[in-house]
C-alpha cells in the first residue's frame, strides 16, 4: 500500500459489526451452560480487548499479524487494527449481528498486507454471526468464511517495556526508519519516573499518571552525538517532554499524543 497523509473513509458491513458485539458478551462473562454462546445485549459489546487470531477464506487458513484486533467502546464505538492499519467506527447491533457505520482506516504504508487484504475482504462481505466458547470468538460469514479472535487484557502502563515503533500526527503515522528500529523505548516505573532511550541517547525524566494523561518533567539525556534518523527520531520523542501528554492503551500497543499534536506508537516488549 502506498504512503498516504489522512484518513481514509470506509463504508463497513455488518460483518465487522459482529466482531464489537461479540466483544461484550465476554466482558460480561454471560454464558450458556456449555460455556459458549452467541452476542447477547448492547451493554456486553464494550470493554473487551478481541486479538485475531485467523482468518480463513475459502478453506484456506492465514494466520494473523500480532497487531490485528477489534474493540469495542461504551458509547457505540468501536476501534481495531488490521494488521498494519487502524481502524474506527460507529457501532450497532441486532441480536447476534453487529454493524460498523462511518469507519475511516489509516493508509500506512507497509511491507507485507495479504492479510490485512484477507481480513479486509473477510469482514466486508455481510452479516457476521458470532460465537463465544471462554475466551475464544468466531466470527462466520453467510458463505462460511470464519474470523477467530481471543479475548485478551490491556499490558500495564507501568513496568512495561514500550517498544516505539511509529511516530506521526494521528492521521498518518511513519514506522521508524531501519536504523532506528529497535532501538528507541520508554519504561514507566511506579515510582514515578520514566527511563529508556530515544534512538540514540538514554533519557529519563518524571512522569506524573494521571487517568488518561501522563505529565512528564524536563527529559535528562546522555550526550551522544546523533545524526541523520537517529538524530531525527529523537528530535520527535523530546517532544514528549516537558508538559503533558495522553495516553491511550490497547492491550498490547501504547499511544501517547504530545500537546502539538505528535503522535507516538509503541507496543509491549514480548520478551521475558
């Protein structure tokens, strides 16, 4: 896909409409006596963080990019990634059918997209009824096409490891360049400081969390000469610094938006 500013209006079916519905029924843990059942009332739709797991077309079966998710919000909104791009919507729902209404995805620009392309094409070919069985939801298409998601919590904020993989405005967001990648990270430790490296300098500063926003102190930084992307980088994470910034978290992923307006992505360090 090529490297576009914006968003991206897209009309949805009511196919992703089902991956929100579902989503609910397992925050509210309501289930048959099997342990399984299908979307219940708008009230079970919100607060639940559904990873895709696969996605299978025509009897052929793709594995999902760690980043593809769908979840739903408490007041009809839903947000989700397909792989490499996000994704948000209005929600609705009728029984065990969801709808998304006026979704706009971002148009980042990325290696590999055969599965975003499959799930895309997955979602948006009608109704989608779902099933709970614990933690497991499957989304099947009228020609029997099938989404699999598992429900899965948000990482903490604190004592994670944030590693920072793009940086943008919230309407079009840059991966790192290779040089970089890898290399810049943030920790947010419970005694209120926050430490890590911005490409090519360690920095640590205060960091005051609040529900919704952290403020951050003056960054304290080695002196390492940078240049060319590292230097780059790092120019767009001291932004961060010195005032307040929101946050917002999305089970594995981390977004931190600075006070004009720069937007910083980061996902969990999976390593043990």
């Amino acid at each position: 896909m090529s490297r576009h500013s914006g968003m991206q209006k897209q009309r949805l079916t009511p196919t992703v409409m089902a991956l929100a519905a579902a989503g609910v029924l397992t925050a509210c843990g309501t289930e048959t006596g099997s342990g399984s059942g299908s979307v219940g009332s708008e009230p079970r739709l919100t607060g639940v963080h559904w990873s895709v797991e696969s996605v299978t077309v025509n009897g052929k079966k793709q594995q999902a990019p760690a980043d593809a998710y769908v979840k739903i919000g408490d007041k009809g909104k839903a947000e989700g990634n397909y792989g490499c791009n996000g994704f948000s919507a209005d929600v609705s729902m009728d029984g065990d059918s969801v709808d998304f209404a006026n979704a706009i995805s971002t148009k980042r620009a990325c290696d590999k997209l055969d599965f975003e392309d499959v799930f895309k094409g997955a979602i948006g070919k009608g109704e989608l009824k779902a099933a709970v069985d614990g933690d497991k939801l499957t989304l099947t298409t009228d020609k029997g096409d099938r989404v699999a998601l598992t429900s899965e919590p948000d990482a903490p904020l604190t004592g994670t490891k944030w590693n920072v993989n793009a940086i943008g405005d919230g309407k079009a967001m840059a991966s790192l360049p290779k040089e970089v990648a890898g290399k810049a990270h943030l920790t947010f430790d419970k005694d209120g400081t926050v430490r890590g490296k911005l490409g090519c300098n360690n920095v640590s500063a205060k960091a005051d969390v609040q529900d919704g926003t952290i403020t951050l102190g003056a960054p304290r930084s080695t002196r390492m000469m940078c240049q060319g992307a590292e230097a780059e980088t790092e120019k767009k994470l001291l932004k961060l610094f010195d005032g307040k910034v929101s946050y917002r978290l999305s089970h594995g992923g981390l977004s931190l938006t600075a006070a004009d307006g720069t937007v910083v992505s980061a996902n969990a360090d999976q390593k043990k």
